[in-house]
C-alpha cells in the first residue's frame, strides 16, 4: 500500500458533543444571567409559549435560588430553580440555551402592551438553534398606570448591556415592530436613547449602540470566505459529492454536475450559490466556516469502510443530527471496488489534505492521519479494526 507523507496537526474536537470547558464557560454564563434576574423581587419566570397553548408562571418574589449543576455528560447543562418558601421547582437545561434575547413584545397578559422579556433561546432538533424558548425572565409590572415605569426599563437595559459585555456573542436585542408604533414606543425611545446618551439615534441605531456585536459590517459581508479555494478544489475532486444533511432531510449534489461556486448578493446579502443558476444548485454561508475537518470514519453506507469526508464546520449547531456543527460535507461515493480500496479515487483527497494542511483552520482526524502515515486500509482490514483496539 503506498504510504503518504504526514503534517502533524493537533488532535481534531471531538464531534459526539462530550463535555468541554468552551460548553461550561456558556453554560456557566447563562446560570449567571437567571440568577441576576431571580435575585431582583420585581421578577417573574415565565415557561412555555402561548403558540404552545400554555405558559406557566412562577413568581418568586426574591425567594428563589437556581441550584449548581450536578450531572456530567449530555446533562451537565441541567439546573433546578428552588423556591424558599414552597416545594415546587423548576428544571431547564442550559446546555440546550443557544443564546439569550433581550426582548420587548406585545404580551396578551399586558392587553397586548410591551413587555419586557429575557427569553432563554433552544436549540431544536440535531442541535440547530431556534427562535424558540422554554423560559424568560421578566419585570412582573413595567407600568405605572399605562406609562413605563421608567426604574424597570433602566433596569432592564442596564442588565442587557452588562450581559451583551460579558458575552457579547451570546446576547441580543429585538424590539418588535408592534412595539416601535405603539403608544408606548416613543418614550421607550427616548429612554434607550438616554441610557445610549444618543438622543438623535432611531430604533435601529439605538440597538446597536446598547449591543454593538450584532451590527455586522457590510465589509465583511463582502470578503471571501477563507475556505472557498478548499471547496472549489473539493469540488473538483472525481467520483464525489457535496452533502447537506439536516433532520430528516439528506441532500446530495455528484460534484461533477456542479457548476462551480458563484458569489450571490440579494439586496445586500451575499450567499454562495453552488451549481449553475439554470441547473440545479443550492446557496450556503461560506463565512460561517471557520474550520475543516478531513475525516475517515467507518460507516454503514460503506459496508463498514471508512467514508473519506471533507467537513465544513461552523463555531455552533447548524441543524446536522450527526454532528451539530457539520454545515456539509465533500464525500468520496464509491472509494472501494469489492474490498480493495480505489487509491485513484481516495489519493487525490489525500493530496488536497497535504495542499492545505498549513492552514491554521484546517485539521484531520485520527484515521485520516493512519491513512497517510500506514497506507489507505482496505474494507477487510477496516473491518477487523474495533474502536477498543485503536
């Protein structure tokens, strides 16, 4: 078997999501949020969305302390709200918080005036991030009368910008539309416009100024993601494709039907569209690579051979139920003929490993490396391989 030259790189995350310090420093942030707020006795915790049908209500009154965590692996992101002064408690799991939304909506318990709310956002299936929360946080009467009580807002955005501070990337703000025309709308304005000490600011310079993290550049829109001269090349790879997988959906495109990649821009967006605009093709967020992972794992799909894969990952969950941060993939379709393996098809990924292996965002996995350093296995040999022998 021809033997490969090998680039030493360090070992690649590891993707079945096991606990580590990056998950409890997050997790640890949003402990730190529900207590700020729990220890205010104007708060009320609220679970569940009326889309739902139903939403619980929890007013603790100061008297309520979120207990540290006590489980590991998949569960140590679980947490138990206590009650002083009853036995009833509440259990959310942080580790399924994807970010916290400093929001102000319409609420029917207000007849549809603003409310202020901290929602909790979750991820949904395969670990993708959603709208959707399981628990917010919010001042139990923002009103005097039918006017803001303007000590509740200031403590609200005082929060918020404390927050967005601590972890800029785990903290927005939304104001709904509803909320800007509203009777109310004006003098919220005029209150975040003091707290900005910007007294001329509209809505939307007025919510980057109190988070500036989500006012994105159109400059860096328009940059070229690091990872397009890797994808072009695996592209051209022979006898493959290009892999979008989410829950229950799989969507694969045989790379030599592609049309190469094309910038898009849509009234100021700009995605990369896959395949020709006639043909079929599909658009993806290139800049939301930040890493690429050449990988050889055994799979069913290849009677327990290795698939050489090309990930393209993001920093967070995307939706793929097989790895939550693997936004697509570039896999070899038939790299064995019986047994034997195809090195005219597996060698020229193995080349393009070597191509970019310097680069600081490109890794490979364990198995990858064996292939180049021991010579690409056959099916058989694989086969007789157990992860306990590795």
């Amino acid at each position: 078997m021809q033997k490969m030259p090998v680039v030493q790189k360090s070992p690649a995350s590891d993707p079945t999501g096991k606990v580590d310090s990056k998950f409890m420093a997050i997790t640890a942030f949003f402990h730190d949020v529900i207590e700020d707020w729990i220890q205010d006795p104007q708060t009320t915790i609220a679970c569940g969305t009326w889309a739902d049908g139903a939403v619980s209500e929890i007013i603790p009154a100061g008297g309520a302390q979120l207990l540290p965590g006590r489980y590991d692996g998949c569960f140590a992101g679980v947490r138990e709200l206590r009650l002083d002064n009853g036995p009833h408690h509440l259990h959310i799991d942080l580790g399924r918080v994807h970010k916290i939304r400093y929001t102000i909506a319409p609420s029917v318990c207000l007849a549809f005036k603003p409310a202020l709310e901290v929602r909790l956002l979750i991820t949904g299936p395969g670990g993708a991030p959603t709208d959707r929360w399981a628990l917010s946080l919010m001042p139990d009467c923002p009103y005097r009368e039918d006017q803001f009580d303007e000590a509740a807002v200031h403590r609200f955005i005082e929060r918020l910008r404390l927050h967005a501070k601590r972890a800029p990337e785990l903290v927005e703000l939304s104001i709904e539309p509803e909320v800007r025309q509203s009777p109310q709308g004006a003098v919220l304005l005029s209150l975040m416009q003091k707290a900005a000490a910007q007294l001329d600011a509209d809505w939307n310079d007025v919510i980057q100024a109190l988070v500036p993290t989500i006012n994105h550049s159109p400059t860096v829109e328009m940059m070229e993601p690091p990872c397009l001269p890797l994808l072009r090349d695996a592209l051209a790879l022979h006898e493959s494709s290009l892999v979008i997988y989410r829950e229950r959906t799989l969507v694969e495109f045989q790379t030599e039907k592609i049309d190469g990649v094309h910038r898009y821009v849509e009234q100021g967006h700009v995605s990369w569209q896959i395949g020709g605009l006639r043909d079929h093709h599909c658009h993806l967020a290139l800049g939301a690579v930040d890493r690429v992972l050449f990988s050889a794992e055994p799979v069913p799909c290849q009677g327990g051979g290795l698939n050489y894969t090309i990930w393209f990952l993001t920093s967070g969950p995307c939706g793929n139920p097989w790895r939550r941060d693997g936004y697509f993939s570039v896999v070899l379709n038939r790299p064995y003929s019986g047994n034997a393996p195809r090195l005219e098809v597996i060698k020229p990924m193995l080349d393009l490993y070597l191509r970019y292996s310097n680069e600081p965002w490109v890794d490979a996995d364990a198995r990858f490396v064996s292939a180049l350093e021991q010579g690409v296995p056959d099916r058989r040999q694989q086969l007789l391989v157990s992860p306990r022998s590795e």
